[in-house]
C-alpha cells in the first residue's frame, strides 16, 4: 500500500509540471500569434480579384515563387495548404488562402479581398455565385445534384 502511495505521488508530481510547462509555452504561442496577426494586419491591403480555380496542394505544386518554398519550415512543406489561383487584372497569381476564407468562396466569382503578401485573410463576394457557408448544407445539394444527373443520363440511356 505505501508503495502505491509513492507512485501515485510521483505520477501527480509530474502530471503538475507538466501542465505548469504547458501552460508558460501556451502563453509564449500565444504572444508569438499575436505579433504574427500584427505584422499580417499592418501589411494588409484592399484588393479586387477573379478567382480563377481553388485547390487545396502542396506549397512546391503551387507554382508560388521559390523564395516562398525556401523560408517556410520543411514540416509545412510537404503539408496541403488552401490555394486559390485568381486573376488581378492582367496578371494571374496564386495565394494562400485563410482556412475560413477557403470555405466560403467558389471558383469564377469576383471578389473584394484583403490581401498580405500572398495570403488573402478575408474576402467578400462582388459578383458571382453564392457559396453555402454550411458544409452540410452544401454536400446535402452536392449529392441532390450527382442523383439528378444520374437519373437525367439514365432516362436519356431509355429514350
């Protein structure tokens, strides 16, 4: 029973420690993502844009420049990121998109976004169509619309 005891000791010693770390590196992150936000809000600019296409890939598949690929960290690297591939008046450039902001634009759609560097943080839809900001919602009609066509290639098979 004593030895028990000790153990039982010694796991909660360590589990204290553990959560007293986690709690001192979880404020350093944190401070470091507000800075991070900072710098991202200071550089930001209006910009007005086409979305040509919207994948999400890998950051060397992106065509984006290779000073880009060379400062990110190797384990983001090989990780897929939200892309989308748009048209600024004549020229036709590829930019990282916000997770959140990746969910609620669709391909051929002109947008009005702010833009840091190549990382588009918020956008708002001009012209285009609307995009269900639900994915539930939104796979629902995606499958509404796959039976429709199955069914229109099945009677067109008939007649």
């Amino acid at each position: 029973m004593d030895i028990f005891l000790t153990v039982l000791a010694v796991i909660l010693v360590v589990v204290v420690i553990a959560l007293i770390v986690l709690f001192f590196v979880g404020r350093r992150l944190q401070k470091k993502q507000d800075a991070n936000q900072a710098q991202i809000d200071a550089a930001a600019q209006t910009m007005n844009f086409f979305i040509i296409d919207k994948k999400k890939m890998k950051l060397s598949e992106a065509g984006l420049p290779k000073v880009v690929t060379e400062q990110t960290p190797k384990y983001l690297r090989r990780a897929k990121l939200p892309m989308i591939k748009v048209k600024v008046g004549p020229r036709v450039m590829s930019l990282i998109c916000d997770a959140k902001v990746y969910e609620t634009i669709a391909p051929k759609q002109e947008v009005k976004a702010t833009v840091s560097g190549i990382y588009v943080t918020s956008a708002k839809r001009i012209r285009g169509p609307i995009v269900e900001s639900d994915p539930k919602k939104r796979k629902a009609q995606e499958k509404a619309e796959k039976k429709a066509a199955k069914e229109a290639a099945k009677a067109q098979k008939k007649a």
